[in-house]
C-alpha cells in the first residue's frame, strides 16, 4: 500500500535519499556531472529534517507491503514533495503566493499516480495556509516538466539561476487560483 501523509523527522534520511537519487537520474547532461557526484544524501538530511521540523509542508509517498514485494516489511519513502507560502527574500516578485519547492519520485515509482498524489497534498497545504495560488519553478530543461503542464500549469515566468556554476534556465508554472490545482490532482491518476 501506498500512503501520502506528513514527513515526520524520522523520515528526513531517506528524503535525502530520494532527493539525490531523483537528481542524479533527471539531470545528467544539464548539470555538472562532478556536481551530482559530489551531492551530499547527510547533507539533504539534515536540510529536510530542518524543514520539517519548521513546520514547512513536508508530505512523502511511502510504500509498504506488497507494493515493495515484501509482506510484513516497514514502509519506505519512495517520493515526496515539500511547499511552503512563497519564499518572497529569494524572489523580488513571486509569480504566486504559494511554492511547491519540491517535487520527486524515485524511478522505478514513477507513472503510479504519486506525483499526483503528492502535489494535491501539497496544494492542499497552501490552500490551508491561506494561498490562493500555487507555483513551481521547474528546470526548462527537466524532462518531466510535462507533467506540470498536464496538471494545467502555466508558464507564467522565467528566470536564470546558477547550479554549481553553470546558468540553467527555469520556469515557473502557476495555478491561479489554487483550487485549478487541487481539482487537476483529483482527478484519476
């Protein structure tokens, strides 16, 4: 069985882990190789155990039983997301009032409708928090950036950030208002 629920501090080791996996299975040949070589499963930890601890929205996918092939076995986190009301000192002028800061999957769970699943928890979240629109900055070249699209994001900005020094381009898609969002998410996966 697959559960979305709130990432509890136990959980940060193994976010961590499904952060630098997703990252090294998506961004081969965009980012530095050295650079995702070098990334840190200890490091993302402790920056995850942080967060959930601050009280961001931190919610993850966890499988257990049959679903990881092992009856009786604990659950493992397979993905998760985290979002927060926009982060207003990194953006001048966010493109929306919430931000879904993350958003990943291992792969061999993918196309089980988890990133759906994941991001109505997210929308969810902000929509309790008070947002009334919700947007993800995505890397133009990430291959799964249709999936934000099928969920009815729009482009809605653009901008340049530095990744281990090397400029990517990145684009933010919005739901506006929130509610686009939490019905995209309810629909079948």
């Amino acid at each position: 069985m697959i559960t979305i629920r709130r990432a509890r501090p136990l959980d940060a080791a193994a976010i961590g882990e499904v952060h630098v996996a997703a990252w090294r299975s998506a961004y081969p040949g965009i980012l530095p190789d050295t650079y995702l070589a070098g990334l840190s499963v200890p490091r993302q930890a402790s920056y995850y155990d942080s967060a959930i601890r601050s009280g961001i929205g931190v919610h993850v996918a966890a499988a257990s039983g049959a679903d990881l092939g092992l009856p009786g076995s604990p659950a493992r986190v397979v993905g998760f997301v985290t979002g927060s009301p926009a982060r207003i000192g990194r953006w001048t002028d966010p493109p929306g009032e919430g931000e879904i800061e993350t958003l990943y999957v291992l792969d061999d769970w993918r196309e089980r409708g988890l990133g759906r699943r994941l991001m109505r928890a997210a929308a969810a979240h902000l929509a309790a928090a008070g947002c009334r629109s919700a947007f993800v900055w995505v890397l133009r070249a990430n291959p799964s950036r249709w999936f934000y699209e099928r969920l009815g994001g729009r482009a809605a900005a653009e901008a340049t950030v530095q990744v281990a020094g090397v400029p990517v381009v990145q684009t933010a898609y919005l739901w506006t208002p929130i509610e686009k969002l939490v019905q995209a998410t309810s629909l079948a996966p």
